[in-house]
C-alpha cells in the first residue's frame, strides 16, 4: 500500500498547478486542457520558468498515461477506450512536438477518422442525458 500512497502524492504534485483543469472525458475538455497547457508552456519557454514548463510537462504525461491505461482496459466500453486512444495520441504530438500540436490538431479535426469520432461521442452523450435534458 505503500506505493499507492507515493503515486497518489506524486499524481497530487503533479496535478496542483493545474488544479481543476486537467479534464479529457469529452474531445472537447481534452482539446480545452490541450490548449491551456500548451498557451502556458508558451509563456513558460525561452527559460522565464523552468520549474512550470516542467509541472506544465508532467501534466500532459500524466494525462496521455491515463488516457493510455484507460484504453487498454477492456472492462471499458469500445467507445470510451477509442475516445482515450484518440486523447493519448493528441497528448504525445504535444509531448514530442508541441510546436505543432495546434496546426495538426485542426488538421487531425477535419479527417473523417475524427468527425467519426465526434458523431459517436455526441450519440453517446445523448444516450446518457436523462429525457428531457439538453
């Protein structure tokens, strides 16, 4: 139990910068979460703050691990596990080349892989909604 504890207080300093807004259980809180780490390694470059480039760093593996570890398991829905590959992917372009994450991003957003992907999502989010929601 030990180690569970250690990962739970590593995972805690990780996530403390970035309190709230480490959010990927839709494409679009992944995409908001994409855009703020990346607006923040921006202004963290060029050495002005080592110390949250690299928290900014750590959150995004740490989102890409879990997106990775979700779609791997199988007592997960198809669905939910091609969401999170999908998430995972956006994540490592961000990690290796995160110059280019935003102009690839809109180009991976126009392929049909992707607009697939977001009828999908909004298919199952309306099956989610009680009757009568919005």
């Amino acid at each position: 139990m030990a180690g569970g504890r250690a990962s739970r207080r590593a995972r805690e300093h990780i996530e403390e910068p970035f309190e709230g807004e480490l959010r990927f259980r839709t494409l679009a809180e992944a995409e908001a979460t994409l855009l703020r780490l990346e607006s923040r390694r921006e202004l963290c470059s060029g050495g002005a703050n080592p110390k949250e480039l690299e928290a900014c760093r750590r959150a995004g593996l740490l989102i890409r691990r879990r997106a990775e570890m979700i779609s791997r398991n199988r007592r997960v829905g198809a669905w939910k596990r091609a969401l999170k590959a999908e998430v995972a992917v956006w994540f490592r372009i961000w990690l290796e080349t995160p110059e280019i994450v935003l102009d690839w991003l809109a180009l991976r957003k126009a392929t049909s892989d992707f607009q697939r992907l977001l009828r999908e999502e909004a298919k199952v989010d309306n099956q989610d909604s009680p009757p009568g929601s919005s």
